[in-house]
C-alpha cells in the first residue's frame, strides 16, 4: 500500500471515531469532497490507462465495463453529494411544537383514512385498533374498502369506524382515496395502509407541524413488524437490516434539507387543502404518493419529513412477493419521467429538489449495470478476453482508496442505518428481475405505451411447506453454472492466450469468486420456509410473572411475543405447568390466559388462550400502539455480519417455530 492510500483511508476512520450525527459539518463535506475527487481520479484513469484496445471484443468490452463503472460512481456519487447539506433534526422539535400547538387551540378535525383491498380481516383489525386508539381525540377513521366485503364493514362498526365502499374500483388505491377525500370533510387528512399501524401518539406527534400554514405533508418513516424475506430466509435478523432502514433513516432526512421529501403512501398527515390545490392523489400513477408529493411541492406546499418511527407495517412475506412489490416500485418511479406531475416536467422545483427527485429515479436504473457487473468476468475464463488492465499495482493505488474509503465511509455517513459490503451482496437477488423491469419499461415506453396496474401485496399468509419461486431462482441457476464454468477456465487456462490475457487472470479470479459468492447468498435467500403461524413475533425483554389458581407466582422474563403466544425464560428450570396459568407483565394489559406449547430447559413456549374482545384489543394495543416501542437499530460490524451470512449460506438456520422464531426487535420505554 503507497503512502497516499494510506493517509486516504486514515481520514475515514479519524472521522468515524464519532457519530455522524454528533460530527460538525464539516466533517462530513470534507468526506463528501474526498469521495468525489477519488472518484473522478479514479475515472481519470480508467480511461487514460486502463482500456484494453487490442481487439474489437476486448475494445467493446471494455468500453461497456468502462460505461457500468462510470454510471455506479457517478450516480453515487450524486446521492452522497446530495448530503451536502445540514439535515433538519425535526424530532427535538416535536416538544416544541406540541406546545406552541396546544397553546394556540387549533383543534382541526382529522380524517384518519385507511384504504383496504382484500387484506385479511386479522391483519385489517389491527390496524383499525391503532387508529381508534389515537390520544388526539377529534379524529375520523374512516375504512376505504374495495372489496365490498360485509366482514370488513362489519369489523368497521364494531370498532366505531365509517365505513365507504365505491362502486367502481378504477384507478386503484388514489381513486379509492379521492372517493374518501369527497366524503370527509377533515381539515387535515392522515393515511394509514391497512396493514399499517399507528402508535397512540402518531397523531398528537405529528399534529404540531401542520400548525404552519405553508406546510401541506408531514411524512414518518416505515417500518415492519416482521423481517423481510432476505432477513428470514437467511436466518438474518439480528444482523441485517431491511433495506427501507436506510432510505427514512438517512435519505429522507437529506431530501428534506433539499425540500424534496418524497411521500411514501401510509403513515402521513396531509393538510386538504393542499391535497385539493392538486386535485388530489394523481390517479394517472402508479406510484400515486411519489408524483402526489412532487405535485405538492411544486404548488408551493412544503412537505416535511420526522424521522421518528410512529407506526409499523407487514413486509412482504415471500421472496416472489418482495420481489414483486420492488417490481412495482421500481415501474411505478420510471413511469414518473414521463408524467406531468413527475420530477422531469413539474414546473416550480429547484436545481436541487429536482435532482433529489430524480435520484430516487435513477436509483432503479443502476441493476442493469449491476447485473453487467455481475456478468463481465466471464469473458475472462470464457472468452480469453480482459476487459480491464488492472495489475496489482494498479489495484493498490487506483482501486484500493476509493473503494477503501467508500467501504469506511458509507456506513459512517448513513448514521448505522445500512452497510457497504454486506447490503450489496444481500441485494444481488433483486439484480435480474429489476433488471427486466428496467428493460420492459423501457420498451412499453419506447412503443407508446404505459401500465398503470396496481397489485396487493399479499400479507398474512399461512405457508405449510417451504417454497422458492423458479422464477426467480432459474436464472440465478443459471449465472452460477456459467460462473462456474468460467472459474474452471481461469484454472485451468489454454495454452493459446496471450499474454494479456494471462496477467489478467488472478483478477478474474478474485472478481468471479465474488461474484459466485454473492449468487450462493442470492439462491439461498430464495427459499422460503414453512409458516403456520403467520402472525409476526416481537423480540423483547420484560420482567414477567406466571401465575395460577393455586397461589403459585413465577418470577421470568418474556423473550418473544405476538398476538398468539409468548415465549418465557426462567432461572433454573421452568416451573410445572398448571391449566389455570396466566401471564403478567405490564399494567395496560390485564393477567392473560396461556396454555403450554412446548417446554425446552429454562424456557416455554405458550400460546394464548381464548381471550375476550377486551383482552385481545388491549394485546394489540401493547405490542403495537404503546408510543416509542420501535427502537433505530445500527447495522454491525461488517466483517462479523459476513462471516455469519457465509455461515448461513454453508449451514442454514433451522426453520422459524416454537423457541425458534423470526423476531423482529422491541424497546420498552
């Protein structure tokens, strides 16, 4: 390593010695002007020095490699310059706020909006148990259902809902929040996906800043009761985060010191008339809240962005689901270029909104040359041709600080909210069907043609044997096979290759074996385990006490919990299990009901009994309303995480059951 890479990478890691969060200003436009010039450094060479002109492949090859590259670090580089600003820190304005607000007496009347299209009626309650728990009293919930179930409407009156059902189902989930919009008559609007649930204090949290005239969208983050299929599947949990951690975690806040922050579709509250000054949600969308968003801001409304997380939703339970669900994002953002309301051809953004806009576009854009990436190596051990001259000099004094210091950097920059490395191998089952997304768009659009179909996600799905899309694993088959082939190639060379091609091998090497790497992961990640119970489970810990009929009191802790059962952990070993048994832990929910499942040493694992409609709204209510239960994680260490998933990927987890669940992880206040 020469002495300048060394002092490159000395300055990431001084900075890292403090959050980000608690670093001056200036410490972080010092790395985002480091990044920016080792890239175009980078670049400079590449094209000066790096291009292998001996043939026509090798020309065209590496002119390809040369394009993919440059795309990734430019792109990139555009979403971390975009940092450049100071991040509004809205949470240590909710105080404040919440004074100033309850000091004026503006008491507005809220519809509290939530739009249903077949979820399962268990799934739907707990959602409208959140929004009838709401601390802010004048307040409307009103069930959007596009099914014209009778047991939703049944579900709506018994929780003391209005109930709406239109009779024609067009333009999916905007027209069906346009039909609400013409029945409320709310002075503010909040929207709520009916796997969605808010907090008590969603409301009475966010209310303060629509209090400012100007401001027409308040958005929170998302997040999820259950771990994404890539979490699960890898038996993850503990060790990844989903990848929405780092988009409200970090680059909402950093679009909302550029005024662009985007509206996510659920869990935001809405002035009406700002919605009405746009003629509501724009019906011509897709991605209805992405264009909507843009529509507002560039009517002038402010749209605002608190990164405190006050609800949680489901996330897609399978891997085909997710899949699709990114699917339809990703079509959904591309459809957006060509729209009125879109970040290309609203009128009245700013130089900066409008490329904050439009970065969240291009981020789609990038799996076409990740999967380039991905396929580029195998003209090393099947082609005999190098697409890049890279010697392990050059590797030391080129590669090495731009990669070293984004590798140092990004983690550091994102305030723990995703890693460099680890996210990127994780992410590489996506590659090939966004990739297809991205070339199917491109064709509808270059025929004149747009779809704006719009699907439920599947949620609360009972599976009762593992599964895996082929779909989704044939191709990722098939890329392995001709990794390997080419790794075989690169071992065992022919005697015919030219001397080019010869010292290009151990980069190959190294670049193939990556690449096979990350494929194993991606394959692994497709299978989905068994599911019989589909009701997502809480990592906690809470001081219990099982108790009985018999006088008998327990003293344990609560490891897991969900609306179906609790898992417990004693000193010693578990007591005798007796029939009258029932659980304490906190004062909000009275001693519940529980029966044995299953016994393993200091630990059991119960479900609840038959619980009366009080009993299960205050469970409910407790997992899921109490304010402040979903803590901000921070990604690990690296190196560690990635030793686990090659751990995972050689030796799988066992499935997801009693004593053994997929959790996601609580806080107690």
């Amino acid at each position: 390593m020469s002495w300048w890479a060394l002092l490159t990478l000395l300055w990431p890691l001084w900075l890292s010695r403090r959050p980000e969060a608690l670093t001056p200003l200036w410490g972080r436009r010092s790395l985002i002007v480091l990044i920016g010039a080792l890239t175009l450094r980078y670049l400079s060479w590449r094209v000066s020095a790096s291009l292998n002109l001996t043939s026509v492949t090798s020309t065209n090859l590496s002119l390809v490699l040369l394009i993919t590259e440059g795309w990734l670090l430019l792109s990139g580089l555009i979403s971390i310059s975009l940092a450049w600003k100071r991040v509004p820190d809205r949470r240590g304005q909710i105080q404040t706020l919440h004074q100033q607000w309850q000091m004026s007496g503006w008491r507005p009347a809220i519809d509290l909006y939530v739009p249903t299209c077949g979820e399962p009626i268990a799934v739907l309650e707990r959602s409208l148990i959140g929004c009838t728990q709401q601390s802010y009293p004048n307040t409307t919930v009103w069930v959007l259902d596009d099914s014209g179930r009778l047991e939703v409407k049944q579900l709506a009156s018994r929780l003391g809902c209005r109930y709406l059902h239109r009779p024609d189902r067009v333009h999916a989930k905007a027209g069906n929040l346009n039909h609400g919009l013409s029945h409320g008559q709310g002075e503010l609007v909040a929207v709520m996906d009916a796997d969605f649930i808010p907090q008590s204090d969603f409301l009475s949290s966010c209310i303060g800043f629509l209090a400012q005239p100007d401001v027409g969208l308040l958005q929170t983050p998302q997040c999820f009761l259950n771990a994404d299929p890539v979490m699960r599947n890898l038996g993850m949990e503990s060790w990844l985060l989903s990848d929405e951690e780092s988009f409200y975690r970090w680059i909402q806040p950093v679009r909302d010191g550029w005024g662009a922050v985007v509206c996510s579709g659920t869990a935001f509250l809405a002035r009406r008339s700002a919605l009405q000054s746009v003629g509501g949600f724009v019906e011509s969308a897709i991605s209805e809240d992405f264009v909507t968003g843009i529509a507002l801001r560039a009517k002038g409304w402010q749209l605002l962005y608190l990164p405190k997380k006050l609800s949680a939703g489901l996330a897609a339970e399978t891997m085909a689901d997710f899949v699709r669900q990114r699917q339809r994002w990703a079509e959904g953002t591309l459809q957006s270029l060509t729209l009125p309301q879109g970040p290309l051809r609203s009128p009245n953004l700013s130089p900066g909104q409008r490329l904050a806009y439009l970065e969240g576009v291009l981020h789609w854009f990038n799996n076409l040359p990740r999967l380039l990436l991905l396929l580029m190596p195998l003209s090393y051990g099947l082609l005999g041709v190098v697409p890049i001259l890279l010697s392990w000099q050059n590797a030391r004094d080129q590669l090495l600080p731009l990669w070293g210091t984004l590798l140092l950097s990004v983690g550091w920059l994102n305030r723990g909210s995703r890693g460099a490395l680890i996210s990127e191998l994780t992410g590489w089952v996506l590659t090939v069907p966004l990739s297809l997304t991205l070339i199917r768009h491109g064709s509808r659009l270059l025929r004149g043609r747009t779809s704006n179909q719009f699907l439920v996600t599947p949620k609360h799905q009972r599976r009762d044997r593992g599964s895996c899309s082929a779909q989704l694993v044939l191709p990722l088959l098939l890329l392995t096979l001709l990794t390997l082939i080419n790794l075989r190639g690169l071992l065992l060379p022919a005697a015919s290759l030219d001397p080019i091609a010869l010292s290009g091998r151990p980069i190959g090497l190294v670049w193939a074996s990556l690449n096979l790497v990350s494929l194993l992961i991606a394959l692994r990640a497709c299978w989905d385990p068994p599911a019989s119970n589909p009701a997502p489970w809480q990592q906690l810990s809470s001081e219990a006490w099982l108790e009985d009929d018999g006088g008998h009191r327990h003293p344990c802790r609560i490891n897991a919990i969900s609306e179906t059962g609790v898992e417990l952990s004693f000193t010693g070993f578990a007591p005798e299990f007796v029939i009258s048994s029932r659980l304490i832990w906190c004062d909000n929910v009275a001693a519940l009901p529980v029966t044995l499942v299953r016994r393993r040493g200091p630990q059991l694992a119960l479900a609840w009994a038959e619980l009366t409609q009080h009993q299960h709204m205050a469970l409910i209510h407790w997992l899921y309303g109490r304010p402040d239960c979903w803590p901000d994680r921070k990604a690990k260490q690296e190196w560690r995480a990635l030793l686990i998933l090659i751990s995972r990927v050689i030796r799988p987890a066992a499935p997801p059951g009693p004593l053994q669940r997929s959790m996601m992880p609580q806080q107690l206040k």
